[in-house]
C-alpha cells in the first residue's frame, strides 16, 4: 500500500517529504480500509502524489482521539500553554514558509506571491489568536449581596472543520487557531483537490508537540467525510467554509444529529463601486486586485463592478487595459499574478458562464477564453453591459471573471448592489467621506472596504450577511464561536 509519505520534487526544483497519510491522535496513520486519492497539479494537469482517504470509521477514530485530548489536558490547562504551543507553531512555519507556500502553488495552482502572502497571514494568525489564548476571561456580575456570580467562557469541545481549496492553508488556520486557542480539539477535512499543506503544517504541528488528538487532519471527500463530520454525534460544532448549498445541507446535518452549533462562511457577489469623484488609478487597482487576486477564486472577490457614469469610459478603458497586462501562467514563473484555476470542474463551470454572458447579451469587453491547452488557465475576463436579469451578474462564478454596471446616483446602486442573495463584502471607491460614510452605512455586507479591496487583517472579523454565512471569523469576534458561556449563581 501507499507509504505515509513521498519525496515530491517541486517546480521550483527543491524536493520535501509529503506526508500522505491521516493525521491521526498525532500521528500520520494509513486509512483503515486503505483507500487513496490522486493530488493533481492543476498548472500542469499532472499528478503529484496519492493521498489517503478518510472514510466514516476513519473519522470516528479521530474524533476519539479529538475527544480524549479534549478531556485530558488541553481544555482545562492554563492557558497561556495553549497560546505558546501556537507561538511555536507560526515560529516553525516561518522557518518553513518557502516550502509551504511553494506547496501551496502547486497544489491549489495560485501564483507563487499569492502563496506567499497566504502564508505570511498565517503566521501573522497564529499568533494573533495565541495572543488571545490567555485573555479570554470571563467576568463577576454584581447582583446584590445575597448573591456572587461570575459568568465565564469554556471551549465547546470537539470542532469539526470542513475549509474549501481556494485558501488552503489560510482556512486551516483560520480554523485551527482560534479553536485551540480557546481550549477545543478539531478534526479538520481539507478539500478533496488540495490536501497537500494542512498535511504538511500537521507535521509541523507534531514536531512542535502540541498534543496528541487536539489536531487531526482527515483528508477527503464532501458526501462521505465530510458528511461523516457534520453528522458525527461527539462533534459538538461545525465550522464550514465553502459554497451557500454545501452550508446549507451541513447546517441541516448539524440539526439533525446532534444540534451542532455551525458558523459558515459562505459564497458571494461582491459589489465593488466606483464613484466620479474616485481616484481613478488606485480605483482600478482595486478592481484589478478585487476581481484577479488569487485568479478569482475569492468568497469576497469584487465580481460585480459597478461605474458611475461621469467616469465610466475611463474607468472601464483602463480596467481593461490593466487586466490585459496580467501575466497569467506557470505560478512559479517571475511575474505571473494569475496562476491556474485549482480544478478542471472551475475551468468549465469559468467557460460556461462566458457562453451564458454571451447568449444573455453582454459584451465581451476582454478574455473569455481558455489559455493554452495544458493546465487550467483562464484570461482576466471583463463583461460590460451587465443587467440584474442576467445569470453572471447574480451567480458566484468564482474565477477571473468581473461584470460591469453602470449607474447614476449613490442611492442607485445601493439598491442594486443589495439586490442579491449574498452579503459578503463590498468595495466603495470616493474621495469623499460624505458618500463613503452614506454607502457603507447602507450596503449589506460584513466587510465594507473603503479605497482598497481584499485586504484583510488578524484584528478584523470577517464574515457574511444573508446567506453568505453565519458567525466571524478573526478578530476577538472569532472567541465567541469557539467558546460558550457559562452562569455560575452562588446564594450566600
Ligand atoms: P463545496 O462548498 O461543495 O466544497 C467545500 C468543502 O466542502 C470541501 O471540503 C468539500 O469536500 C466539502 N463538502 C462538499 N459537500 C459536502 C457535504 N455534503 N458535507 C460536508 N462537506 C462537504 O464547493 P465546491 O464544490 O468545491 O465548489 C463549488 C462552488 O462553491 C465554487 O465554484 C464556488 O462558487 C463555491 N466555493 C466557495 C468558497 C468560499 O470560500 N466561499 C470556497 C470554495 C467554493
């Protein structure tokens, strides 16, 4: 059977040791019915290794394991400990972050700068929440002489964390951090087509040696491990990042095993407006870096782009003009800004929404088109003419693929940019603080960015409104979906 790790050469020429088994009670350990999987390299459509596969019985195993960690040390150990094991852990991962984030590139095909930011933001959270590890504190509510109570924070216990494979690693730390933080243990399934760095940043996790159980790792797919999480009857909460119909059903699966408590976060169609009095050239680097960033597969991208008339030629001639100087290609080669798409799946779902913009009357404005024939590459793709009717202007496409609107008055596209099912985030470009204090107030969005798009912050909660999701993520506003309350009444 497939040994539990392989030396994989990477483009860049340097080889590493891939661990390919489950990361189980601290140890990597074959599947019990020794079933694998194929890792693609979507930049070159080639395979980079077998992976194995979680099934159900695998998953109870690690919950378990999940389970015993929590009730031994971890959940109820000063805290501060918590917070060093997670020190350590961004410590080993910076000394380690040209190797994860040239893993990350090939995996998920993002350009190698991308990676590398991911990674930096990775660190930077981990000990962001460590920080937090010790500060969680509860507090004494003063009802009386009759009476002492203190009301005081715990863990929930068993995490079970499902992420998606634009942001591999970032969502495995994005889950892991503040849930260990706050004293819980998790069981995380990475997505089916990026496996690779949460197995990689587990061996980190085991040579630091934060404790056995409190991280397990299960790779797999949606309908068997990862439903085998959402129903499992130990897990006392679900975290999930991916699409709103996957959410949804994992939310009815929380409900109707065990009433897990779920935080989601969801899809969306980010609007991204730009008003006359813009500066024009950091209004379309924000559209540029809204739309193109990570090629596209963004929950938050600023898909739907919408232009005041007074600027709406320049503005949409220099969008163009700047989305044809991307170089678009091999993620390690100098230069490239878009990568791959992660999956064959994403290149056709891309090339389906082109056709349907098409027959739906847009116009093309540039792109639409596969790159090359080898690897999933799409061309930075811009539709003008957008009306709300159309299906690429309500549906997340999630490639390199922006729409424009034009509109009148801010109290227009207000309306419009609500005018869907998401509420994710949004993009508001003026030089006047009067309108940019008036729309933000207005939008319907968790995250509002003012002059500057994507850019996001350990200290910053993020998070969706309608159904892009349930609950935040970073900030001290992440505690409070890793932690519950609990009322201690003392009669004296
Ligand atoms: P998905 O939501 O189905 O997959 C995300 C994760 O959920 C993966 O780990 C997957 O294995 C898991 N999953 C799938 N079905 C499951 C189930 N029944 N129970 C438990 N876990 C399950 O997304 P996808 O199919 O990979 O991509 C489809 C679309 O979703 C994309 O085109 C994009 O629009 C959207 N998406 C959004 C995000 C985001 O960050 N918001 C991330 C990925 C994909």
């Amino acid at each position: 059977s497939l040994p539990l790790s392989q030396t994989i050469t990477l483009p860049s020429g340097q080889s590493y040791e891939q661990p390919t088994g489950l990361f189980i009670n601290g140890e990597f350990v074959k599947s019990l019915q020794h079933k694998t999987f194929e890792v693609i390299n979507p930049s070159t459509e080639e395979e980079i290794c077998h992976v194995y596969e979680a099934r159900a019985d695998d998953v109870d195993l690690a919950v378990d394991a999940a389970h015993k960690a929590f009730h031994s040390e971890w959940s109820h150990c000063d805290p501060g400990v918590r917070g060093k094991y997670l020190l350590d852990l961004a410590d080993l991962m910076e000394a380690n972050k040209d190797t994860l984030a040239a893993i990350e590139s090939m995996d998920n095909g993002k350009a190698l700068p991308m990676a590398q930011g991911d990674v930096g933001l990775v660190i930077n959270y981990l000990r962001y929440c460590a920080g937090w590890s010790d500060k969680l504190s509860g507090k004494v509510i003063d009802t009386g002489s009759n009476y002492f109570n203190y009301i005081k924070r715990e863990p929930i216990g068993v995490c079970g964390q499902i992420i998606p494979w634009n942001f591999p690693l970032l969502m495995w730390s994005w889950k892991i951090g503040p849930a260990l933080a706050a004293g819980n243990t998790v069981v995380l399934k990475t997505a089916e087509s990026t496996p690779l760095s949460a197995l990689y940043a587990a061996k980190l996790a085991q040579e630091v040696g934060i404790p056995k159980g409190v991280i397990n790792i299960v790779s797999g797919f949606g309908k068997i491990t990862g439903e085998a999480i959402s129903t499992h009857p130990k897990i006392k909460k679900v975290a999930f990042t991916g699409s709103t119909a996957t959410g949804k059903h994992i939310m009815k699966a929380a409900a109707d095993s065990n009433l897990k408590k779920v935080t989601l976060e969801l899809g969306g169609k980010s609007p991204n407006i730009v008003f006359n009095d813009a500066d024009v050239k950091k209004a379309v680097q924000n559209l540029i870096v809204g739309i193109f960033y990570n090629s596209g597969e963004v929950c938050c991208a600023g898909s739907r782009v919408f232009i005041q008339e007074g600027i709406y030629d320049e503005v949409l001639e220099q969008f163009k003009a700047a989305a044809e100087q991307l170089k678009v290609g091999n993620p390690f080669e100098e230069g490239v800004f878009q990568g791959a798409q992660t999956s064959q799946q994403q290149l056709t779902k891309i090339l389906g929404y082109v056709d349907s913009g098409k027959q739906e009357g847009a116009t093309l404005i540039t792109g639409g088109e596969r790159l090359g024939t080898k690897g999933y590459f799409v061309k930075p793709t811009i539709f003008a003419d957008v009306k709300p009717e159309m299906k690429i202007y309500s549906e997340e496409i999630f490639g390199p693929f922006a729409v424009v609107t034009k509109f009148k008055t801010a109290d227009e596209v207000i309306e419009l940019a609500n005018d869907s099912e998401y509420g994710l985030a949004a993009g508001i470009h003026t030089t006047s603080l009067d309108t940019a204090t008036y729309v933000a107030n207005k939008l319907e969005a968790g995250t509002v960015w003012i002059n500057t798009f994507n850019d996001f912050h350990p200290a910053i909660p993020f998070g969706g409104f309608k159904q892009s999701g349930i609950g935040r993520e970073m900030g001290e506003q992440a505690f409070e979906n890793y932690t519950q309350w609990k009322a201690v009444r003392i009669g004296i």
